[in-house]
C-alpha cells in the first residue's frame, strides 16, 4: 500500500462490484474499477485515490473537501509512467471520518 492508501484505507469500498455497493442508483455510464493515485491541482492541492471511473467522470477519495459545483484539475496516475491531467466539476461529496468522496463529471478545459 502506499501513503495516501493507507491514511484513505478506512472509506475506500470493501469488496463486491460498483454495482452492489450502490443498489437502485441511476447510472448513465457504466462504472469500472479504477487503480490510480490522484492529485488534485486546483482549486487547491490534496491527493487521494480513485475508486472507480466511466467516460463521464470519476469518484474518487481524497484527503480534503471540495465544495459541490467547484470545478478541479486533476493529475491521474495509472502507472508510474502514464499520467493524465483531467478536469471535472464536483457533483457530490460526502464527509467520512478520514477524508471524503467525491463524485466527479468530466468538463472541457475551462478557458483562462
């Protein structure tokens, strides 16, 4: 494990797919685990772990709070050597004792 799994260890999902975990949500994309340390780069700096993913965003744990409507650049790591910066607006969170998780809508680049 590494750092940020073993202080996110505690709300990350036990066992059973996506699908069990969250019966009777409606879905528009189908969800796949996700093995990926991420790095929030703005609107502030955190870190945290992937939890699953689909072409239409991410849930992730992380470390800090995120207000809902905020939109983040992030850094996803899949592999030492592949990385990509996404950007998504944050449509929900939910507070747990050790961090938070987020669920996440993939967004165009926002212009500068």
């Amino acid at each position: 494990m590494t750092p940020v799994t073993d202080r996110l260890a505690s709300i990350l999902p036990k066992g059973g797919a996506d699908a069990a975990v969250h019966r009777g949500a409606r879905r528009r994309f189908r969800r796949w685990a996700l093995d990926a340390e991420i790095e929030l780069l703005a609107p502030a700096r955190g870190s945290g772990l992937a939890i699953n993913a689909s072409v239409g965003g991410l849930r992730i744990a992380v470390d800090m709070g995120v207000p809902i409507d905020h939109v983040c650049t992030l850094r996803v790591r899949t592999a030492p050597d592949h990385e990509t910066i996404e950007h998504a607006r944050v449509v929900w969170s939910k507070a747990r004792p050790d961090g938070y998780v987020l669920g996440l809508e993939f967004i165009a680049a926002p212009s500068a």
